[in-house]
C-alpha cells in the first residue's frame, strides 16, 4: 500500500504553515485594513489570492482535473522545486532522473543538498526499465522524474513502462509533461482519474510557458492526489502566483482555438523542417519529436552552432548531453525558412553565397 505521510519529510509534516491575511478572511468586505496593503488603488495594491481559485477552476474546465487536483506555481519549475523539498531530506535522500534530460530537476537536487541517481535512457531514448526497477527498493529514493515527451529528445516516454514504475515503487514518480500540448494523446492524465485514485504515486507537471505561449508569465501546474497537492499548497510561499499573472492568464485561456490551432501549425512545421534538414549533407540525424523543437546530429556541430549565431540565428548546444547535437526551436515559418537558408549556405557545396 502506499502511504504519502510515510514519504513526506516530517518537518513538512509537522509544519504549521504561515497563514496570510487573505486566507483569515474569506469573502467580501467594505473595508480592507487587515494586510497593511496601500488602500488606494492602482489595480495590483491588493494581495492576489493565494489558492488562485477563479483561475484553477478555469484550469479545472480546461484539463478535467478537479481543482483540489491542481497546484499552480510560478513556472512549473516551481513546483520541481517544492517536490524536492517536500520529499528529500538534505544529504540523506536521492531523486532519480533519466540523461539527457531537462536540467532543472538535477539543479533543484543539488541546491537542496539531495543526491542524484541518473539511469541514462537506452539508445532509442526509452526508459531502461530494468535499471529503473533495480533502483526502486533503495528506501533514500523518493522521487523519480520522467519527461515526457522528453527534452531535448523530443519522444514520449511509453506509457506501460510508466505505468509498471507507478505499480512497483513505493515514492513519488514526477511526469513532466511540459510539451504535452503538442502531442495530447500521449499525456498520462487520465491515470490520475480520482475516486479513487489508482496512482495516488503520480505527479503531473504541466506548464504555460510551451504550447500556451506564456513563457513571460511565469505559470506551471502539478496535477496529482488532493493529498499531494494540499502538502504543496502548504508549503508554497503564499502569493505565489502574481495578481497580474492570473488576471492575464484568465485573459489568455480564453482563446484555446487559437491555441490549438498555433500548435497544428508548429507541428506541421516541424515535419517539414525535419524533411529538408534529412536532404542536407552534414545533418546526420533529425530525430523525431512529439515537441516543437528537433534534436539535430550535424557531422560538424560546432561549427554549425558558431556560424548560425555569427547570422544571428541562436539554437541550442546539446553536444554535452547527446554528443553531436543541437536542439532546434519551431519558429514562425519565416523563422524556418531563414534557418534552413543559413544551413544550406553553409553546408551545400554549390549554393552559391550572395
Ligand atoms: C520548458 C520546460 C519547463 C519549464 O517550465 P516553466 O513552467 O516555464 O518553469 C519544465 N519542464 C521542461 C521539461 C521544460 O522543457
């Protein structure tokens, strides 16, 4: 049986958390002398609401996850951050996380003091299910992060194999599902589905920074067991979601055609970028992505990096992560085509340069 207590640092447990102004007094009033706010108004000189809820009900409509299901963050590094503390007791406890993967989750590790167990992905970019499974009896480990799709690698982790991980490990499995909007039928959501919930294990980090074309904003989510989320919500600063964050994100969820329809767009961009950069000598590799970016092996990526920067056109270097390799964003289709100009000049013999 899992038990979340059991896993929760206890000082998190023990904790009482600070309890702001706003969360003494709900509901309306005349006169507002109770947070040492400036009473005259500027539009922000109030306190936001600390549980966010006009904009977690939104969220709740939008994703079909009750709103005691959600946490929001100010970016869903946020959250990575308040898993690891709420999970990891300093040098003592390990998260475990599958290269090349999102830097952030080893970063938060080391800031917290918390001991990294890497189990690189198979040379397809899967998860090594058998090193994953041989690490799960380990009682210092409670928290694994799994991305999918991954970055920088672009694929969806396989659903079976995460569900297999769920089943057998006893901590917390993190599924980071940050471009999931670009390839929807891959997200792992409806296995948190409540009453009950049979993965009271799984963790869900979302984000508005991707698809949603909020990056400015600073919004994220976790979607987990209402268990879970209330020990975020306790431990989170108290406003941390900005009053201007959730006035324009309720603005900006307005318009999920639009959405929708960028999306179909940067995806059919990307298949068609991957198809020229497969014609172009010196590309080794496009591997395919479920994101709005590729992952790139050039012959000579070094020297494709420099040049395209000295054309003002910046992408990623990843040969530290995936020896050879560039990670490229989906851009407008002007953006696309200037990149694949730049390319062909550079690594087509007989296109002249004028
Ligand atoms: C971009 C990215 C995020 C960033 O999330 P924010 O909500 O902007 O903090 C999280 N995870 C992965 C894998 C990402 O690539």
């Amino acid at each position: 049986m899992f038990d979340l207590k059991s896993i929760v640092r206890p000082t998190v447990l023990q904790l009482q958390p600070y309890s702001s102004a706003r969360d003494e007094f709900e509901g309306g009033a005349e006169v507002y002398l109770d947070a040492n706010e400036n009473p005259y108004s500027n539009g922000l000189n109030r306190y936001p609401d600390p549980r966010q809820r006009a904009l977690k009900g939104k969220i709740s409509g939008l994703w079909s996850v009750p709103i005691e299901s959600i946490f929001l963050g100010n970016g869903s590094d946020e959250a990575i951050d308040l898993l690891v503390r709420a999970f990891c007791e300093p040098g003592q406890d390990e998260i475990l996380v599958c290269p090349p993967t999102y830097g952030m989750y080893q970063v938060t590790a080391a800031i917290n003091n918390v001991k990294l167990k890497k189990v690189p992905l198979d040379a397809g970019f899967n998860i090594d299910e058998e090193k994953v499974i041989a690490n799960l009896e380990n009682p210092r480990l409670k928290l694994i992060f799994l991305c999918s799709p991954n970055n920088p690698t672009g694929n969806l982790m396989d659903a079976g194999v995460v569900g297999r991980i769920l089943k057998k490990f006893k901590g917390m499995v993190v599924v980071d599902e940050a471009y999931v909007d670009f390839s929807p039928e891959g997200s792992l959501i409806g296995l948190l589905e409540s009453n009950p919930n049979p993965n009271p294990n799984l963790v869900v980090l979302r984000t508005f920074s991707k698809a949603w074309g909020m990056a400015g904003l600073r919004l994220g989510a976790a979607l987990g067991s209402t268990e879970l989320i209330g020990i975020m919500n306790r431990i989170k600063p108290p406003y941390n979601v900005s009053e201007l964050t959730q006035q324009k994100a309720m603005e900006l969820l307005e318009n999920k055609e639009e959405m929708l329809a960028k999306v179909d767009e940067m995806n059919r961009e990307r298949e068609i970028l991957r198809e020229v950069l497969l014609r172009i000598p010196g590309v080794d590799r496009v591997f395919s992505s479920s994101a709005n970016f590729l992952l790139v092996a050039f012959k000579n990526a070094g020297f494709v990096f420099q040049s395209l920067r000295e054309q003002g056109i910046v992408v990623r270097d990843r040969r530290k992560e995936v020896p050879n390799c560039l990670r490229i964003s989906i851009g407008t289709p002007l953006e696309n085509r200037r990149l694949l100009n730049q390319l062909e000049q550079l690594l087509v013999p007989n296109v002249s340069i004028h």
